[in-house]
C-alpha cells in the first residue's frame, strides 16, 4: 500500500496549535473562564456596527448675544464638513432652498412656515417632524455661547460652542430623550508670532471646537445591558494572557512581518485647486497642481452643492468624472444657473488608492473655509486691508482696499459692512476701494466686503479685517 506524503508544519504553528488548546481547555491553569469568553462574544456580536453611513440633519447654529453674525453659519459649516469627514455621517444641512425641502413644501409634506420657525428659533419638537418627514434618524442644532478676539501677542480667538444631538424616531416624529447628547467645548486659535487676521484665527478656533465636539460624540462609550453585566474573572492573569496572545501572533504570522504601501499624507493630494466660471458663459472650470510627492496615475473631482444664502454646504459631495482624469483641469458644464459650489479634487495612484479631497478656492476667505462659486457667483473679495487715515481738522476715516480675481464684467459693485450691518451697497461703490466716514476713534470696527455680480447674484462674504481708529 502507498502511504501519502505527510508534510509537517513549522515547529511555530505547533506551538501556536498548543497555546490555543491551553487557553481554551485548561481554564485553572489561565485563569480564564470559557463561559466568560462565549458570553462577551456573543454580546459583542449583537452591538451595532457603527460602519454605516448615518444621515443626520444640521440645523443652523445660532448665535448667542454679542457673537458676530456671520460665526453661527462658519460653525455650522465647519461641523457640517468634519462630521462628513469623519466617514460616519451624511449631513444634510436644513434650508429653505434645499431641493429635497423645496420639493416637500411642493408636495405639501412640509410648510414652508414650519421650517422657518424652526431656522429662527430650534426646538428639538419641530427638528423631529421636519427630520421624519426627511427621513433622517438624527439631528444637530446648538448656539454659539461666546466670542472673543484678543490683538495682543499676535491676536487669538476664543470660541465656545454647545451643539445638541438628538435621535429621531422616523414613525412617531418624536425624539429619543434617552439618546439625546448634549456637548459643550472651547475652541482656541494657536499661539502666533506674528500679527495674523482675525479671520484665520476664528477659523482656527471654530475647527478645534468642532472636532473636540465630534471627538466627544464619536468616542462615547457603547451603552449595552448585557456588556455591562461582564465582570472580568479574578483569576484571570493579564501577563499571561499578553505573552500568549504575543506567542501566538508570531508564530501565526511566520515571525515575518508583512507591510503594505504607505499611507497618503497631504504632499500625495492636489495643491492650489482653484474653480472660477468661465467669461460668458456657464461653464465652471476646475483647475489644480500635481502633488509635490507622489506621481498620480490621474484625479477625480467632486461637486458639493452649498446654500446660496449663508453658502454652507447643504448637499453631499457628488463624483464629477466617472473615472480619473489626466488632465489638471475640468469644465464643469452641468452646474446650473440657480446654484453655487464647492468643488474637491483627489489624486488616484496605481495601486487604486486615493488621496485627501482637497476643496477649491481656499486662501480666499481664510486658510481653511473654501470661497464657493457658481454660474452667476463672484468669487469674494480677496486681500482686504483697513487703512486709518486722517482728514483735515483732525477727522479720521477708515479706507478699505480689496482685489477682485474674478472675469472682467462679471462684477457689477461691492457691498460693504460694518460691524455686520450693510453701510453700502453696488449702486456707490464701483472701484475697489471705499472710505468710511462714519467711524469714532477708540472704537473697533470689523469689516467685511461682498461682490455683486451682473446678474444680481452676491458672492460669499470676504475675510474679515478690524481696525480701531
């Protein structure tokens, strides 16, 4: 009779073989307690993945008294953006001109009433309804509880931010109390060495809040029953337990260790992506520079669609190219005339993987907050500067000066605002530059300038420069 050839394994998988029928079967030699392990298994298994993509509802932030106007919508979108790139949410901001509210309004399973109260005044109640009816089982809103901006030492910014999440109940309408999370953090800019704007600060500050807040919400411990009723076992020993896991790993793993390629980190992403409308006529373009590290085999861009009121992200982002493209640049010629935009770009290399998104337009508004664009929407203006100059008889004035990047003719004239209050508009100013009369010295001023564009359309608002006379 012909024997079959035995093969032997390594003396490494007899060991690892031994070490798991030792950890399994001999529970007094361990200290572990089997039934300990099938019960933690079993109640692991029945906690819910937390993989899936969860759609949540952003409701405006509003500001508390004393906060600037415009800090509520940056925060927002600031939370918006990072819940997004947590990988774990879908937010949808809540707006009147949002085409999935204006189309329930249409079909009269919303009032337009209803969702304006809501904007001007949240309460957890009328969230609940609009979300039912939107069919998202989550919910954000909150207050921006206070700001301060400090010149001294370089300038720095304090922002304190509350946001409540609540889960809604899509077949009552109603929230979950018991699931209901309320967070509370301060943000802060870095310390700097030098002058910087207020804007970058703010916006430094907004983010660290934010991320501490989606921090908080992402790291809250998993509540459930049966987990809670596990109780380590006293016998069990941790150092044995650590040197055999470790024991069986290598012996597993063949003593070999396998590495695959290295992460993507920011030098392998596009750089400077920048996205104007084309003079006359309806075409967005979309360019960028390669990475300075990695050689991408080409790129993907993305379109997210923002409010064209407070120009926050009110959609998801949304693949333009079906494959990736070899090119630097991109038409867009589906954007619409009734919508405004960010758009994103990412490098794709060989072996599939793909970069960051970078979104376009930033450095306008500030380091981090994109400038969005649309068909019929100016770009910001850019590079804001308060001059103190003084009149005869010893009046001083403030001269503002800005750059307009956009295509010659598409803008008509420039509002101008002080203090978050409109103190002229496209009809007297014209130029690149106004003076403000109307100011007291000792008193501080915070500025920010709008382009009109030809078709009546406002941009988003400038960086913000302040000056005390």
């Amino acid at each position: 009779m012909r024997l079959m050839q035995v093969h032997r394994k390594t003396w490494k998988t007899d060991v690892a073989m031994f070490l798991t029928l030792v950890m399994l079967f001999s529970p007094a030699l361990v200290g572990l307690d089997v039934a300990w392990l099938g019960v933690a298994t079993k109640a692991t298994a029945q906690i819910p993945s937390t993989s899936a993509v969860q759609p949540i509802l952003i409701v405006p932030l509003t500001a508390a008294e004393g906060v600037p106007a415009n800090i509520a919508g940056r925060v927002t979108f600031a939370l918006s953006s990072e819940l997004a790139k947590t990988g774990r949410y879908a937010p949808t901001r809540l707006s009147i001109d949002d085409s999935t509210v204006k189309r329930l309004i249409r079909e009269n399973l919303l009032w337009e009433d209803a969702v304006t109260a809501v904007l001007e005044q949240p309460t957890p109640e009328g969230i609940a309804e609009i979300a039912s009816v939107m069919k998202i089982p989550a919910a954000a809103y909150g207050t921006v509880d206070s700001y301060t901006y400090d010149l001294s030492n370089g300038g720095a910014v304090k922002i304190q931010v509350t946001v409540r999440f609540l889960t809604i109940d899509l077949e009552t309408a109603s929230v979950i109390e018991e699931k209901t999370v309320e967070i509370t953090e301060e943000g802060s800019s870095a310390p700097k060495l030098k002058s910087t704007p207020e804007e970058t600060l703010a916006a430094e500050a907004m983010y660290d809040a934010v991320k501490k807040i989606i921090s908080k919400l992402i790291g809250l411990p998993i509540k459930h029953a049966e987990l809670e009723k596990i109780k380590r076992p006293t016998g069990v020993s941790t150092f044995a337990l650590a040197i055999a896991a470790l024991l069986v790993g290598v012996a597993l793993s063949g003593g070999k260790k396998k590495t695959g390629p290295p992460p993507l980190g920011p030098g392998d992403a596009p750089r400077n992506v920048f996205a104007i409308q084309r003079s006359n006529t309806n075409i967005i373009v979309v360019s960028w520079e390669p990475p300075l590290k990695g050689t991408p085999i080409g790129y993907n861009v993305y379109r997210q669609t923002v409010d064209t009121v407070t120009f926050q992200s009110t959609g998801s982002i949304e693949p333009l190219t079906p494959s990736p493209i070899q090119t630097t640049f991109y038409e867009d010629r589906t954007a619409r005339i009734d919508q405004v935009y960010i758009y994103l770009v990412s490098a794709v290399y060989s072996d599939g993987r793909e970069s960051v998104k970078v979104q376009s337009n930033l450095g306008i508004i500030s380091p981090t907050q994109p400038a969005p664009v649309g068909i019929g929407v100016p770009l910001p203006p850019t590079n804001l500067k308060a001059q103190i100059e003084e009149l005869s008889g010893s009046k001083k004035v403030v001269k503002l000066t800005w750059t307009d990047i956009n295509p010659t003719g598409l803008v008509v004239g420039y509002r101008v605002y002080r203090n978050g209050i409109q103190i002229a508009n496209e009809e007297k100013v014209r130029k690149t530059t106004y003076i403000d009369e109307g100011v007291q010295e000792g008193v501080t001023y915070r500025y920010v300038i709008r382009a009109v564009s030809s078709f009546g359309l406002l941009s988003a608002p400038s960086d913000t420069v302040t000056v005390t006379p």
